[in-house]
C-alpha cells in the first residue's frame, strides 16, 4: 500500500519541495525568476564550500561531467582516470568520447583509490593534466581520499583535480575551495533532495584558466557562456525552472539544517546502518572507507543480490538498489542520503532482516534492529 | 493577486499534470518507470506522426538541436543554415561551434524562407548535407514551409531536412514520415504544456544512416545509445523522472483530445487573436505566415514594447515576451501554444487594449475583444 525508496539517487522528495514545485510555472526572463536564482547561486556556493560561481545545468549529472571533461581539455591530452567502479568507467568513456589519452588507476571495486599510486602515476606520467575521480563511488558505496589527493594535485599547477561528487556533495565534508580541489560535480536527485533534471558543476581559478586553452567543440555544455549568464541571475538556455524552484526550497532546508549537522546526521545514518548491517552476520562491500552516502551490502553465500532486490520490492514495496555490471548481483545498495532520518532506517533494516528470513539466511530477527537502536539512540 | 502567463514558453502547465508531478518519486530503473516510459514511447510517436522512435533527452531544447548537429554531421561538412530569426541563428552557432561549414540563407525576420532560394542554393553547394531551420520561427512568430522545402530534400539521398520544430510540434500538422523530414526537435515547455527540462528528437531512417558517418565527439546526446536505451524503455543516463511523468499525463490529454482537434483549436486561437490585434490597429510582424504558437505584434509609432510589456507585467501580473536581439522593444509576442483554451484569450486581448489605452495609444476600447468574440463564438 505504501511504498518505500532506499537507492541511492533518485531519493526521496520533502512534500514541502513537491509542492513548491506543484505551483503554477513563472518565466525564467523575468525578476521573479531572476531574484530567486540568485538566492540560490549563493546557496549553492555555501553547498560547495566555495567562493567560485557554482553552474546550474539542465541535464543529468552526468551532463556535467561531460562538461568537465569537454570545457578543461584538448584533444590528445592525457588525463589520470580513476577506476574503482560504474562511474569511474564513465570517466573513462568520456575522456575517450572526447579524444582524451586516459592514463587508469585501477583498483578493485570495493576498495578506494591508493593515493600513493596516484602520485606514482602523476610522476611517471609528467603530460597528464588532470586527474578524474569519485569522492564517492556510488557502485560500490566506496569513499575516495580526496582530501589527500588534492595534496598531490593542488601543487601541480599545471594538473586539475576533477572530481565527481555526486553522491558526495552534501553527504560529507569536502570543502571545495579549503582543500584546493579544481572541479567539484553534482546532480539534483541525491542529497539535494530533488528529482533528477539538474547537475551542478564549480571549477577553481586553475580549471578556468585551464578551460581558456581548449580545444573540444561545446555548445550547450559550454560553461563559460553558463557563467556570464549565471552572474546576470540568468541561464543561456531555457532552465528547468520548477527543479529550480525545489532547488531554492531544498538549499533553505539545508541552510536551516546547517551543513555540519547535515553530515552529521548522514554521518550517524550510515554508521549505524554499517552496525546494524554487520550484526546480522553480513559483510560491506566496501573493503575500507565506506561512503556515507550508501550502504554497500555483499550477498553472503546462496544469497542472491537480485532475489533479495525483488523480495524488498515485492514484499513490502520497498527499493533498494542492485549491483552494477560485474557485481549484479553480489551486492545490495541501501541508500541514506538526503531526505532521511533515523526512523526510515528502522524500516530498511526491518524490510532487510525479513526478506533474508523469508529467503533462507540464517539470521536472527532483531539483531540488526536492536544494534540501529543503540547507535541511535 | 493572480498571475497569468502568455510567453511562448514556459507556457501553462494545467493542474492535474503539476498534481501527477507532485506525487513521491519513483525509481526509474523499476517495471513501474518503465512501463510507463513505454506508454509515453507510443505518445510521442503519435504527436511527432512518426514510426520513428522520439528520444527524450533531459535537456533543453538546445541540447536536441546539439543532438542533431553532433549525431549527423562531421567536421567541416557543409549544411544550409536557415536564419530567420534568433533561433535561425542558433541553429547556425551550433553549426559553426562543432565545426562544420555553413552556408547560410538569410531572410529578414518576420518573413518565412523562400523554398526556391534553398533549392537554388542547395544546387549551388552540392556538398551540403543537411538544411537546418525551425518550422515556426518563435522569435519573430513566422511559419516556414516545411512541406515545400522538404519536397526539395526527400528525393536528394545525401541532403537531412533538420527542422526545429519547438513551437510547432502539437501546434500545428507536420507530420514528419508523410513529409519526409529527417530531424525534428521539440521541447516540454510548450505546446507539451510542461515545464522546461526535457528535450525530443526523432530521426528518420535516412537519418540514422548519415549519424553513422558522423566523426564529431559527443557523449551525453550519443543519439545511438538513446535508441538502444530506449528500445529497452529506459534512459542511459538518469533522465527528469517526474517531468516524464508529467509528460505520460500530457500526452494522454492530448491524444484524449486528438492531434487533428488539438491543431484546430490552435489555429482558432491564433485567428481569432491576430484579428483582434488588426481590429485594434495594430500589424502583426509576421510580414506573411503567421506561425499559429504566437502572435508576434510589431509596436506602432510612439510605443515601446519594453514599456508594453512592463505594462502588462505591473497591472496585471501578466508576462508576454518581448523581441529579442534587434527587434527588442519593437514587438510583443503572445502565446496561444499548449494549454490555452478561448477564455484565456479575453484576458491577454484585454489587458493588451487596456495597457496600449494607459500608454497613450488610440486604441478604442473593447475594439479587439469584440472581434476575437466574433471569430470565438
């Protein structure tokens, strides 16, 4: 009767959002428009942790991420790809897309990226211009050091740090300006609480100077026309304006939130859940760093990941997400970024512990629920 | 105390589709997204009147145009450029942007483009592959002859039509397989009756086939891997779930009301205002043509379509648009495209007589309200 959304992105919408949303259109041209936009260009800069202009584009986030690569490079030039996941692959086929020289920093799906080897690369590899990764990789629900990677980038003045923070930014501290990181990337539909149809896109002094010099063909991802509209509170194109207006709602939410105490609250989210997770007898798919974002879940043994989705659906309307490619299957993904309190995680641990009872798994009803309890009382 | 909207989009979203949108997000990697998504496949075949498949790219309409001119074409490839109009010059950025080589046929805007000087040009360039032009040109309120022109391009194996139809597709008939055009592109925020932030592209057999030759780099609008996404009821990225939502709503509405009524009551709308506008004294600047999406009025002697518009916004919080480019303040532009039915033309044609009225133009009173009653009743 009642249904239930744990995956993460798209999350679940605040009812004072879906109805902001609901009123009648207004036209983007006019001061209404105009005067709201810039509200939220300062929320969004307090969002990012940053002083640079944050760029509001309608497309998904990875949109924006294709704006990256096509506004900050050439052809031909090589940059340092990050692979631990789905969406670092994605790094890759757009840096390829574009006629970029990838150089991949491998490492296996679950385990973060080794900072050390990314300098190694930097090193050896003296050409490359930026280095393109997740703070979170949303296929293995895996946290990047970026904070230590920004150490290794922000000297190079002649490399950027390209950073994906899709399921990141707004989940957990990462100053964009404070730690030196040259392009941070969002979308709408994850910690911002929205659905999906807008990405986000900040680039540091560096990156715009960088940007000055390429040569890829753009036009609607063209982010320097996106930043002299954005400074006249405007858009080159048509905007999705009713996601904007959810977009000024939602950075008010989290302004009276208060950024800290959202990571906070994430923070404490996900903890508890990775407790409750382990005391039912499974493991995380995250072999270290686990992400705040999500909650990587390995399937132990004779359980299927994809029956045990179904089931969550099936029996109680709930959906968490699968895994992706090479590990469909393996694992569950169980979402608690954005709209989420403690109570929805009595419901997804609950939804959890019954549909492994009902398929078999030897676990003891009550344990996961009762370690939630304690880490959030 | 109330808000009216007459702007050639955004133009009106009606309630009941603002309703289905404000209802909690769904996952769009789920049976029930996905369903739908098939439902709305069916929907805009039948709007675009076409067995070719639509795509629905969460963009602007730029980003479709983008699609276009990314997907069929290669660098340095000659296409005719018909500019009319800000939007003529758009399709000729785009062109100019992603390297290839325009010739362009300029008209002078408000008047439609001449087939036999396409056809002239076509033979003088042999090399063209492709004619780029909008079927109602929104900046001036001009219809182009798509059917004419594309008599010139269907037998010519090696020439796409690429029509821009943003305020023509559910305004009036182009049917794009009966006429043999190869490209058409349309948007949400208009005649589809949704707020901005999705885009649709069809492309014909001929179409697809030029796509294949195609060398220009490109990633989030790879039109192919639309198709085949598509073709399995899903996006390749996440896509604007809760507009295509609002989408499956609008499309029932209009496949409700029926494609050949829906053309009807546009073309009634838009006699009827451009009658009431000449009643008034006033000249359309549509020199020939009229596009049925809006009515362009060219401003008489002594009044500034700046002060109009500022007119119409501060009595009655009703927004037109205005010129854009060189004919800023020198025409409005009122919209009867989507979600207009009779009634709303009395109050756009009422404030027009009562705002020229404060603004010192003889207009008598009641002059164009009694001929849009006339050609309404």
């Amino acid at each position: 009767m009642k249904s239930y959304l744990f995956a993460p992105g798209p999350t679940p919408v605040p009812e004072n959002v879906l109805l902001r949303m609901a009123a009648p259109i207004i036209h983007h041209r006019e001061k209404v428009f105009s005067d709201l936009f810039g509200e939220v260009r300062e929320g969004l800069k307090y969002l990012f942790q940053t002083k640079q202009e944050v760029l509001i584009l309608t497309a998904s986030g990875t949109g924006a991420m294709e704006g990256a690569v096509s506004n900050l490079f050439s052809k031909g030039d090589q940059v340092l790809v990050v692979r631990a996941g789905k969406f670092g692959q994605r790094w890759g086929e757009l840096a390829e897309a574009f006629g970029l020289s990838p150089v991949y920093a491998d490492f296996p799906w679950g385990e973060p990226a080794d900072p050390e080897k990314i300098k190694q690369l930097l090193d050896e590899n003296p050409a490359v211009k930026g280095v393109l990764i997740q703070a979170s990789e949303t296929s293995t629900g895996v946290m990047h050091p970026i904070r230590e990677i920004a150490e290794i980038t922000a000297p190079r003045q002649d490399v950027v740090l390209v950073v994906d923070g899709i399921t990141a930014v707004g989940v957990f501290e990462m100053p964009m300006d404070a730690w030196g990181i040259d392009v941070v990337v969002t979308g709408s539909q994850k910690a911002l609480m929205l659905p999906p149809g807008l990405a986000f896109i900040s680039l540091s002094e560096k990156a715009w100077r960088m940007a000055e010099q390429s040569d890829i063909p753009r036009y609607y991802f063209d982010l320097k026309k996106h930043l002299d509209s954005a400074q006249k509170n405007q858009t080159p194109y048509t905007p999705a304006i009713s996601l904007i207006i959810g977009l000024h709602e939602v950075l008010s939410m989290l302004m009276e939130e208060g950024l800290e105490n959202v990571f906070t609250r994430h923070h404490r989210l996900a903890e508890a859940t990775r407790e409750a997770v382990k005391a039912m007898g499974l493991q995380l798919f995250a072999k270290a760093s686990p992400s705040d974002a999500l909650t990587a879940v390995q399937m132990p043994e004779g359980i299927d990941g994809i029956e045990l989705k179904k089931t969550f659906l099936e029996r109680y309307d709930m959906v968490v997400a699968g895994g992706q490619n090479q590990i469909k299957g393996k694992i569950i993904r169980i979402a608690h970024l954005g709209y989420f309190d403690p109570m929805d995680m009595f419901q997804v641990i609950g939804a959890l512990e019954m549909s492994l009872h009902k398929l078999g798994y030897p676990v003891e009803l009550g344990s996961g629920l009762k370690v939630l309890s304690e880490k959030l009382a």
